[in-house]
C-alpha cells in the first residue's frame, strides 16, 4: 500500500496524531527531500528511522515503477516538504502507477496551503479553483491568465516570492486592476501575514519584496462583467493604458464570453464616433 501523508505547512504543531503514528511505524518512506524530512522526524521525536527514498520531480516517473513494486510487499510511505503529495509536489506519477497495477493508495489527511489561504483570504469558498504556479515565461503566464479572466470561481495561484510582484501586475491587466485578491505569505508561521485588496494595489505593495511561502487568492469574475456597455468600457480602459486595442477587445472577450469582434468593432465606432 502506498500512504500519501500530508505534512505540516510551518507549524510543527499541525502534526496529526496520525501522522505521528504513520512515521513511529513507517519502514519505508518516499520524500521530496530526504534532509527535510530527517528534520521532521527530529522536530516531531519520532525515534523510528526508517529507509528513506528520494522522490522528487527530477526522476519521480523513473521511480514510479520500482516504488509500486515496493508497495506491494510493504506500506510505503510517500511525504512532501510540506502539505499534501501530488498537489504541486512530487506524487502524481506514482499514484497513477499504482492505481494502473491495482496497489491500493490511501491517505493521511492535513494541512493544505490552498485551503488554507482560501479560508482566511476572505472571498467566496462555495466555488473555487487551485492553478498551482503561473508559467514562469510572460508570454505562456499571460495567455494562462486570459484564459482565467472570466472564472466566476475564486482561484488560488501558488508563487515565488521573487516573482510575486510581477504575477501580481499581469493579474490585474488580465482580470482588471479592482479585482480582489489577498496575498497570504509564511501561513501557519511566526510571520504569517495576509494582505487583502484589489489586484494594482498589492502588485504596488509587493514591488518592495516580499519573502516567504506564498499563496494568491483572487476573486471570481464578476456576473456585471458580462454587460456589454460594461465591457466596452473595459476595453476603452484598456486601451487607454497602452494595450493594443485587438488584445484589449480580445481580453475581454475572454473575461466576459462576449465576441472578440464585437467588442473590437464596438471600440473602434467609440473611437470614431
């Protein structure tokens, strides 16, 4: 059986009973880094040691099969650096291996960074979605984020710290620079702070830097988007920041489900008119 054992996320306090009770009698255990979890096993006196396995991203597919063979003859344990395996951590791969050669996979439930900041970050829970980590190139991330700009649901957004501010930026061109979004950094931690406001106004706050574990939540698209004067307007706003006036009409049309054409058709008889 392979054992996906949710870790905690900073607080070494976050440990479940479970948890504590799965390392005291795991003889083989999967981590994202071996040292990292030597530490958790200190931090928590766990005197168990068991066999350790490197799993990371660099060769967890080449792994998979071996693992699962592994798992037939006795639990292994899977752990992450913090949080949940597979939810933008080493694990997916091995997970599907099992589930392709009929081993059983089970879990230890914890702590979770998404729901986490999504609870605290004060905007609606009833519908949301995780994205992970935006694409590092500004081309992929921003064609991501046109994608995105019409989800109704609030979306939660993983990021570095090195690049928040300019995540941040291409969040409100993308979605609008009044969408509302909360910045929740080192979650659980000594220095846990959560940052709320509209989209422009933390990409300023974050040009000063900001450290640590990062999460983004932003709010869903609004149903008044969909408007048709209500998007022109958009557009126009847009496009008075220096936004080409097809991509402009283009990103609303994502945002709102209204016609690229329309609304570029529309925004050039404004101009005229």
């Amino acid at each position: 059986m392979i054992i996906l054992a949710a870790t905690p996320i900073g607080n070494l306090g976050d440990a479940s009973a479970r948890l504590r009770e799965t390392l005291e009698n795991a003889r083989l255990v999967a981590s994202e880094d071996t040292r990292v979890t030597q530490r958790l096993l200190a931090g928590l006196g766990i005197a168990n040691r068991p066999r350790l396995i490197a799993l990371h991203e660099h060769n967890e597919r080449q792994r998979a099969a071996e693992l699962v063979a592994l798992a037939r003859d006795e639990d292994l344990v899977l752990l992450t650096d913090a949080g949940m395996p597979t939810v933008s951590d080493p694990g997916f791969p091995l997970v599907q291996a099992a589930v392709a050669a009929g081993v059983d996979v089970t879990v230890v439930p914890g702590p979770s960074a998404v729901v986490t900041a999504l609870a605290v970050s004060g905007l609606p829970t009833d519908r949301f979605a995780f994205e992970g980590f935006l694409p590092r190139k500004a081309g992929e991330r921003d064609r991501r984020l046109v994608e995105l700009a019409g989800d109704r649901r609030t979306l939660v957004f993983f990021e570095a710290p090195t690049r928040l501010a300019a995540s941040l930026a291409a969040l409100a061109e993308a979605f609008g620079a009044d969408r509302p979004a909360a910045v929740c950094r080192e979650l659980t931690k000594l220095h846990e702070e959560v940052r709320r406001g509209p989209l422009a106004e933390l990409a300023r706050w974050a040009e000063d830097g900001v450290r640590g574990e990062i999460c983004i939540v932003v709010g869903g698209a609004s149903a008044e988007a969909s408007d048709p004067a209500t998007a022109l307007e958009r557009v126009q706003e847009l496009a008075a920041s220096g936004t080409r006036l097809k991509d402009a009409a283009a990103l609303v049309a994502a945002e709102t489900g209204l016609s690229r054409r329309d609304l570029y058709e529309a925004a050039l008889a404004a101009r005229k008119g």
